[in-house]
C-alpha cells in the first residue's frame, strides 16, 4: 500500500506511538480512539494502520517497548560485584529510568488489565524477568550476610512498588532533585534489607 505524499513514516509512526501513549496515560486505553489518536498526530484515522493493525497492538507494543527497554538499560548498566553495591545501582537506576518516561510507566501498571491473554502473557513474563533482577541481588545480600530478607522474591516486589512510586509525587522543580530523591530512597532501601 502506498503512503499518502507527503507523509514521513520515520516521522509519524513515532508520532503515533507517543500520541497514543500520552492519551493512554491520560484518558485510559478503553477511552481513546483511533480516530482521536489520528487527530492528534494529524493523519486521516485510516492512516494509522500503516503504523499498526490495531489499537491493542498499539498498547502491547507501548508495553512492550518500556519492559524490553528497562531490561536492556539495566543490564548494560548492572554493577559486577557485591549485592550492596548492586541493590543501590538498582535503587537509583530504577528511579532514573521511571521518573523519565512517567507515561509509559503508568500505562504499563494501568493498563494490563486491557491486553489480551497472550499479550498479557508476554509482558508479564517480562516483569518477572525484572523482578527476578532484583531478587537475585537479595538473595546474593542474604548469602553475603549483608541483607535479611526472608522472602526475597516479595521483597523485590515490595521494594519496585515502593521505587516506582516516586513518579506519583516527583517534580523536576519540586524541592529535592532528583539525585537527592534517589539517596534518600537508597536510604529506606538499604534500611529495609539490612542484616
């Protein structure tokens, strides 16, 4: 099929991909159309399915995208060594990387519930991936002797949930920068697995 003239797919299929995401984030995935997505980006609704087939496809890639993302951030960035010095890079990593991309965090938490089983299935088996991450330097700390943690795989979960919850309050002009945000919360981090 050819392209409207005019049109520039490197420009506008990350147009699309942003619009969705923002009005995802905002309106939620169930309230927003193809047709307001297209719209937004300027483009006859038809259009957008030179982009992607469908709208879930849509959300799943978004999701998608974010997960694959922060796996492949964390792992070029992971620390070799011990588990303390490891929970910390992964305390502030984790809080960097989110506090960036706001939205595609809250669509990744809110919006699951919106995808088909079997992309539900794929993007849950890549948080577990990330989780795993972490629960393997709590179980590293714990045969260190540096952490006590009894259930290492809720405690991972316990301790994302609460690093993740810096995007609800955290503002780029707001009292604390963000790198004394990230020592303050490697700080309850650090207290919470303590030995």
């Amino acid at each position: 099929m050819a392209r409207t003239q005019g049109s520039h797919s490197d420009i506008t299929g990350p147009r699309v991909r942003e619009t969705a995401l923002r009005l995802f984030a905002r309106q939620g995935y169930a309230a927003v159309s193809m047709r307001q997505i297209a719209g937004e980006v300027g483009v006859q609704a038809g259009a957008l399915y030179n982009y992607t087939p469908d709208k879930q496809t849509l959300l799943f890639d978004l999701m998608r995208t974010h997960m694959e993302d922060l796996l492949a951030d964390w792992d070029a960035e992971a620390p070799k060594g011990g588990a303390r010095d490891a929970l910390e890079a992964f305390t502030r990593f984790h809080i960097r990387f989110n506090t960036r991309r706001a939205d595609a965090v809250f669509v990744s938490y809110m919006e699951l519930r919106n995808l088909e089983p079997d992309n539900f299935a794929v993007i849950e088996r890549l948080r577990r991936a990330y989780e795993t991450r972490l629960e393997t330097i709590l179980r590293q700390g714990v045969a260190e002797g540096v952490f006590a943690v009894a259930e290492p795989r809720i405690a991972a979960m316990a301790l994302i949930a609460m690093l993740t919850g810096v995007n609800t309050w955290f503002r780029e002009r707001g009292r604390l920068s963000l790198t004394q945000v990230e020592a303050l919360y490697w700080d309850m981090v650090r207290k919470a697995v303590a030995a």
